[in-house]
C-alpha cells in the first residue's frame, strides 16, 4: 500500500512529529509511505523536510501559492494518480479543504483526515475561517483520525475514529546513545517531577496545568517516606 501524507508545515511540532513517527512505522511494515510537504514559492528547506530526509523517509515538495489553490492540488493530486497512491492521507486544514471539497469522482483516491487539534481561541480571523471550513470539508472524506477522545466535543461526524498517538518505543542502543543530561536525573530524584511537553501557545491550556499544581501544592502534603520526602509537594 502506497500512502501519501499531505501536510503544510510551518515547524517541527507535535503533528509533524507523529506524521515522521507514522510514516517510519508504517515503512517498517513494508507499506510505502511519502510525504507530500507544501509551502509557499520561493520557500526554503522546512525543518519537516530536513527531518524526514535525516530518518531516510521520501519528500516530495510541494511549492504553491496560499489560499485556496486549486492548480496546486492537481499538482498534488497528479503525482498521486501516476504515483499509484493507494490513500491521501491528509494532515491539517490546508490539505482537508484543498482536498475534502473534491468529488470523490474527481479525486479518484480514498481520503483519511487526521485532526491535531485547532489553534483557534475565538474572535473574527482567517483562523476561525480557516477552522470553519476545516469542520465542513471533513463531512466530505472517507474518514476522520482523532487523536484523542475529547476532540468528540467539537465534532460529531459518523465516520470519526480515535486513535491516540503511539509513542516510540526506545531500545537499550538509543539510550546509550543519547543518555538523560545528568541534571535531568539529579532535578528528578529530589521529588515528585511533573513533565509537560507543548509549545507555549493558548490552546496547550499550560496556565490551567500551572494553577491545577498550585492548588495541588497548597493543599496536599506527602507523608515522610513517601516520593517527594518529608511533607515537600510535588514540582514542575
């Protein structure tokens, strides 16, 4: 099976990271995956892309105008068809809407849209926009990832499946290779650690995490013995 995941990257976040995750695993399957990266004319080499090319994976590169370009999704499109691709799978509003709107007849290939989660957090703007028409072409495809139980809230569609992302496994050789900086492992023994990993933007609700561990920490003390030593509370 030959998988052609779509994806405009701006970084190298969490989507990006379970798109490079996905594919990987999905070569070690024998299936063929490429990734199919667009970005704006004249744009240089994106991080996903270096990443992907680092790991051994296929890039193709994409170069289109923003907005609604339907010449560009041809192209995509194009590649596809003459590539013998098997199923689209798309990653974020740019190729759900370029994609969705199509006909199934006119687009000739099976279409997955997995959802990472919005970054809209109200107001009038081209993100609201964007999500808008993000929520309507996933009526069109022929199903919906969600990565996690609670994006059930914002969308009820009947073909939605959860699955949440997988986490690679690391062997004793990736650990010897690249072994915990020690004041990691010093800060950690000296009481109960909580790790969050996100970019700082609104929607990863990091001021909700910071005021739940306020509260934790002046409400509940830990017995002496217990992880934390002596009463301390818990740190992030």
């Amino acid at each position: 099976m030959k998988v052609l995941h779509v994806i405009d990257s701006d970084g190298l976040y969490g989507a990006e990271i379970m798109l490079l995750n996905l594919a990987a695993e999905q070569a070690a399957m024998g299936f063929e995956p490429v990734i199919a990266s667009i970005g704006e004319p004249r744009i240089g080499e994106k991080p996903l892309e270096t990443e992907a090319t680092r790991r051994g994976l296929r890039v193709e590169r994409f170069r289109m105008r923003p907005g609604p370009n339907i010449a560009g999704a041809f192209r995509v499109l194009r590649f596809a068809w003459h590539e013998g691709c098997d199923v689209l799978h798309s990653h974020g509003y740019k190729g759900n809407i370029l994609f969705g709107f199509m006909p199934r007849a006119v687009r000739r290939v099976p279409m997955v849209a997995t959802l990472h989660g919005w970054t809209w957090t109200g107001g009038m703007d081209r993100m609201g926009l964007y999500e808008w028409l993000d929520r309507l072409s996933l009526r069109f495809v022929d199903a919906v990832v969600m990565v996690n139980g609670a994006m059930r809230q914002k969308i009820d569609l009947p073909s939605v499946h959860v699955v949440p992302n997988g986490i690679p496994l690391i062997g004793e050789a990736d650990r010897r290779a690249a072994p915990l900086d020690p004041r990691i492992v010093e800060f950690c023994r000296g009481g109960i650690t909580l790790g969050a990993i996100g970019r700082l933007s609104p929607e990863k609700g990091f001021d909700i995490l910071l005021d739940a561990v306020r509260e934790v920490a002046e409400h509940h003390r830990y017995p002496s013995g217990n992880p934390g030593g002596g009463g301390g509370a818990g740190r992030t």
